[in-house]
C-alpha cells in the first residue's frame, strides 16, 4: 500500500507543466473565500477574475480582500481590468483616469507591489488582462448605425452596434503603455498585457478585429500576449483546436503578432440553459470533452507557445443562460465530473471521491506518528 501511494504522488506530480492551469470565478465577489477554497482543492494555479474598478485614489478594500485571500492559498490573480461593460472610445474624459487607476492597480498588486510588503511567498499579479471579449459589439462603445458607416464598419443588427477593433486597438494601446511603465518603475522590468479576450465562436471574427486593433497599436511590443475564448459549442474539442490553431497562424503571419503568447482564458462546455450556437451536453460529455480540450493544449503548448488555460467556471451560478451551467461544482457546491477530470489534468490529488478517501487514508497510514 505504501507503494502503491507513493507511485500516485509521483505520477500526480509528474503531469505538471510549464503550461498553467486556472479557474474562472462565478461572478459572485461574496463568495470569494469559499470559491478559492475550491480552486485551490482543484489543481488550478489562477484564479481569472475582474478586479473592481475604484477610480484613481479610490478604494482599494474589496480587491486587497480578494489578492489576499488568493494569496493565502497559492494562488495567482489574473485580473480582467475594465471600468464598465463598454471600453472608452479615445477621446473620452475618463481615459486619464483610467491610466492613473491602471498604473495604481499595478504598483499595489504587481511585483514588488506595496501590498505584498512584509508577506512571505508573495503571489503578485504578472498578467493584466484588458477588457472582455472586445469583439463582441455589446462590448464595445454605443455608436448609431450613421455612425458605424461613416467609420465604415458593418453594423449588426442583432446587438445594435458594430464591432470597433480600432478602437479598441487604440486604447489597448494607451493601457499597456500605462502598465508598462508602472511595472518598470515598481519592478525594474515588464509585465504581461494582454490583448483582451477574442471570443471564436461569436462577435466579429478574430482576423478582422485583430488586423483593425493592430492598425491601431494593438499589438504594440508592449502588448505580450493575446488572450482567446475558443468556445466550440457545435465542434467540440475538435473545434476548440481549430480555433486555437487559426489565432496561432494569424499572429505567426503578422510581424507584430508572431512573438505574443496565447492566453486560453476562458473554455468550457455547458450542461444547461440557452446557448448562441448549437447546444448543451450532460455532465459527462463535459468532463470527456474538458479531458480532450485539455490533453490537446497540452501537448501544443510549447509549439503553440500556450501559457495558460482556464475552464469556465468553477461553481455553477444557475440562470436562464448556458454561462450560469459551465462549472466545475454544481451550484450547492456539489462536485460534477468535470470536476475530477480538471483534477486529474492539473495533478491534484483527488478530493470528494472514494479514490480520494482510500488515498488520505493510505497517506495516513504511512505517514510518520
């Protein structure tokens, strides 16, 4: 028995790479503590969450509560950094604050950020992730459909507005200059920016949006990264793959693109609620097709030159749509098959399950009195 434990530690160990492993939160901040709790019994290293947009000189407590309480655990912030739903045109009267506000975000949570002063083993920030999913028109500034044409972008119908990858470009631009410089200046050298998350399956296609954006500044060398959502609702893993392969080739054909780093922050399949393409599928197509998508990124992520994956979400949070129906743990906390097959990828030790009992207690049973 006490080899058979040791054997599962060491193949449990073994499957750690340089590749990351992270959990997206529920959007529930109340529940921090406890969500953390499971992404730290997951395997994951990262916790992917929005910080809480204070303004310049504002306050800083709800997200000083929540990098501590990662921070407690061994666990990373990948900050999602956005003000609104809507990113700020150039030009708007809060662009100045918002890179005050960045350059604060960074010199409080970054390397030899102010808030890891007198904390052994600091976990500070070292990737900023700027905007959600820019792609998608509702995420971008509301403009008329006079005023789509005259800048000459397709209006959609749909959502009401178009899609502005100049726009965004230009104020990915502005905001990776700002945290930059605050990196720099806290740390002696660079941070990761990265080039808000594409979404493949829906908005304007990611060859579109990122030609615009670099058009713009978007993938200036202080942009490090570029961080995509390859959901495949309708493909599958399979799907997932192509998507992460295409965003890969038209980087590797840009001459600013051919160095960024690919961010997978956001991948999953839904079990329940409406979805914008295809459909759902039961627990246990989930946990295979995690395994699939996993096992797959894995092996291209050297080549393909991955840092990180992170399935959406951690915690079910319930609702009418597929994003309440993606996560790891039911919305009672229980644990669904995905769960164990996001453990096995990660290299954790199984937990909430007759193999996690029997490996406690063979652990017990060899450990010292």
């Amino acid at each position: 028995m006490a080899a058979l434990a040791i054997g599962l530690v060491l193949a449990l160990s073994s499957s750690a790479s340089a590749l990351s492993f992270g959990l997206n939160w529920d959007g529930n901040h109340s529940s921090q503590p406890e969500l953390l709790d499971a992404v730290q019994a997951s395997g994951a290293t990262v916790y992917h969450v929005p910080l809480q947009y204070t303004g310049p000189g504002g306050d800083w407590s709800a997200n000083d509560k929540l990098v501590e309480e990662a921070w407690r655990r061994g666990l990373t912030i990948l900050p999602t950094v956005q003000s609104g739903t809507r990113f700020p045109p150039p030009g708007d009267p809060e662009w100045a604050s918002w890179g005050v506000w960045l350059r604060e975000a960074v010199e409080r949570y970054g390397v030899n950020g102010t808030f890891w002063e007198g904390k052994a083993n600091p976990t500070p920030i070292t990737a900023w992730e700027v905007w959600n999913e820019p792609n998608i028109p509702s995420n971008d500034p509301q403009l008329t459909e006079a005023e789509c044409a005259a800048a000459g972008l397709p209006w959609i119908g749909q959502s009401g507005n178009c899609a502005q990858p100049q726009s965004y470009g230009a104020f990915l631009a502005y905001s990776a200059e700002q945290l930059q410089a605050a990196s720099w200046a806290r740390a002696g050298g660079p941070t990761n920016v990265l080039f808000g998350a594409l979404n493949t399956q829906v908005g304007e296609p990611f060859e579109a949006f990122l030609a615009g954006a670099a058009a713009a500044g978007g993938l200036s060398p202080n942009v490090t990264g570029v961080a995509i959502h390859p959901y495949s609702f309708v493909e599958g893993a399979a799907g997932m793959a192509g998507a992460v392969d295409g965003v890969r080739a038209y980087l590797d054909a840009l001459p600013e693109g051919s160095a960024k780093s690919l961010w997978i922050t956001e991948i999953g399949w839904p079990t329940s609620g409406t979805v914008p393409v295809g459909g759902t599928v039961d627990p246990e197509e989930s946990a295979a097709l995690l395994t699939e998508s996993f096992e797959w990124i894995k092996a291209n992520a050297a080549p393909a030159n991955i840092q990180l994956v992170a399935w959406y979400n951690v915690r079910d949070f319930g609702g009418p749509t597929w994003d309440g129906h993606s996560g790891l743990q039911g919305e009672g906390g229980n644990l669904n098959p995905a769960w164990y097959a996001f453990q096995a990828q990660a290299g954790a030790a199984p937990t909430g399950s007759f193999l996690a009992a029997v490996f406690k207690a063979v652990l017990g049973a060899v450990s010292p009195a």
